[in-house]
C-alpha cells in the first residue's frame, strides 16, 4: 500500500494576507490600536442614541457647569453638554479622515502608477510637479486651499485629500519602480499581456501593503489636520461640533473651565495615537522579510 503523501503545515497553506493577519493579532500595541479605532467608530455610527443629551442645544441655567452626574464631561460657555459634543464631533474627524484619505488614494495612486511604470518624459514631469508640491508643508497648503474655497467641513476634506496627495504619488511611483522589474512582470510581458493590464492585474495588486500602511497613517495625520482647520474656523462651522472648534474656544475658559479643553484635547490624542499604533502594527505585519 503506498505512503500516504503528507499534507502541507498549515502556515505553509495560509495565505500572505492570513499570515499577515496572524502576525498583526501577536502586537499587542496595534490591537490596543485598533480597539480604540472601533471604539471610536462606535462612537460616531451611535452618535445620536450615545450622546445625552441634543449637542446644539444650550441651557443658561448650565453655563461652564463642573463636571457632575447630571454632565459626566461638564458644559461650555453656552451650557452645552460637552460629552454630548465630544461624541459627535467624533462623525467630523473620522469622516474627515476617512475621505480625506479616499480623496488621497483616487487621485494619488493613479498618478503615481502611471509614473513608475510608463517612466520617460511622464515621470519627469509627474515627479518635477509633485516636488513643487512637497515643497510647501502640509498643514500650510492644506489652509491656503481651505482658505480659498471657503469654511466647511467638505472644503476642509478635499483640503487635506489635496494637500495629502503628492505623498501617495511618491510612494506608489517607487514601489512601481521595484515592482515592475520583477521577474512575474517580465513574464507577464512576455507573453503579449498589453500595459494596461500588467499595471492593474500584476502591479498594483503587489503594492497594496504599503500602501494601507500609509493610508492608517495619513487618516491620523487628517484627523490632526481637521482639527487645526477648525481651530482656525476653516472646518466644522458652529454650531456643529468639532473638536478643533471645541478647543478654539476652550481657550478663553482655561482657567474657569479647563474641561472645555481637556476633552476634545484627550479625544484627538487618543485618536491619532490609536492610528499611529495600528498603522505601526500593519507595517510589521504586512512585511514580507516578518516570518
């Protein structure tokens, strides 16, 4: 009778994202990431059932009240419940950053790819373009657009998505650059696969990972972005809560009523450090050199 063949182990059978997905649960600093991520998501889809009380609403007979049982966070200068705010304008700053961040990746990665992977006269004048744009800082470009298209929170998203691109031009333009030498690819080539479709089906497939790492990071990067524009009264226009609008007038009331700020200040730093951890967490995990 013959030798029954032995069944390959499983890690050998696993896929590169399953194995990718085993490595990120054994960081304990991501799933702390990602537990706060979900929290806050939480927080945002059940605004209107969380939240005690109406976020607009004010009440003279509750201005900047200490926090106690009756408001858990305190109020504000106008006796709005800031708990209530906190949650909701917990909506403004992950929608900023999750389409922000969408914006980002419509736009950007296209160009990018386009670039590594035509090369010549194309990429020189993709690269030379997108040099211009990171000369200018970030945060400064991301205001000079808000500026000029008005106070919103939708300006303030395409924004930041702008001002955020030229980041993910680089970053798919060079790992195109790798990719595209790669011995899959030439074979692609070889057997008569037109450019298009070894860009879409063999290329870009084979750069996700880094970019996801960058988009984690860059929503926390937008979230930090909002909020400034806000402070500054190019983002969530009042009444609407936000948490860099929040702050702007928390300022006045530091001595008073430090609560105003010690909230939403709390808020975007737990936020924006969660994405930090997680974005940390997918870099190791989605490494090829992790075993």
């Amino acid at each position: 009778m013959a030798a029954a063949i032995p069944m390959p182990a499983q890690a050998a059978r696993a896929g590169p994202w399953r194995r990718a997905g085993r490595r990120l649960l054994k960081r304990k600093a991501a799933m702390v990431g990602l537990a706060v991520v979900l929290f806050f998501i939480v927080l945002a889809v059940f605004a209107p059932w969380l939240a005690p009380y109406d976020p607009v609403a004010t009440s003279w007979s509750a201005v900047r009240k200490a926090p106690s049982a009756a408001h858990w966070f305190g109020t504000d200068e106008l006796g709005r419940d800031v708990l209530s705010r906190v949650i909701w304008g917990t909506r403004a700053s992950l929608m900023a950053g999750v389409v922000s961040v969408g914006i980002t990746l419509l736009i950007g990665v296209p160009i990018g790819l386009a670039a590594g992977f035509l090369g010549g006269w194309v990429d020189a004048l993709i690269s030379r373009i997108t040099d211009a744009f990171l000369a200018c800082p970030f945060l400064i470009l991301a205001i000079a657009l808000a500026a000029f298209m008005g106070p919103s929170l939708t300006n303030a998203m395409i924004a930041i998505g702008v001002s955020a691109t030229p980041i993910f031009v680089r970053l798919t333009r060079g790992q195109v650059l790798s990719v595209k030498v790669e011995d899959y690819v030439e074979a692609a080539r070889a057997v008569g696969n037109p450019p298009w479709r070894i860009a879409l089906q063999h290329v870009l497939p084979n750069i996700t990972a880094p970019l996801i790492v960058q988009s984690t990071l860059a929503i926390a990067a937008a979230v930090i972005a909002e909020a400034s524009l806000s402070f500054l009264g190019l983002g969530q226009q009042p009444p609407a809560p936000s948490w860099g609008s929040m702050l702007n007038t928390a300022k006045n009331y530091m001595d008073n009523a430090p609560w105003m700020a010690i909230w939403p200040g709390l808020s975007i730093f737990g936020l924006v450090l969660a994405f930090n951890l997680l974005g940390d967490g997918l870099r190791d995990a989605l490494d090829p050199r992790q075993r």
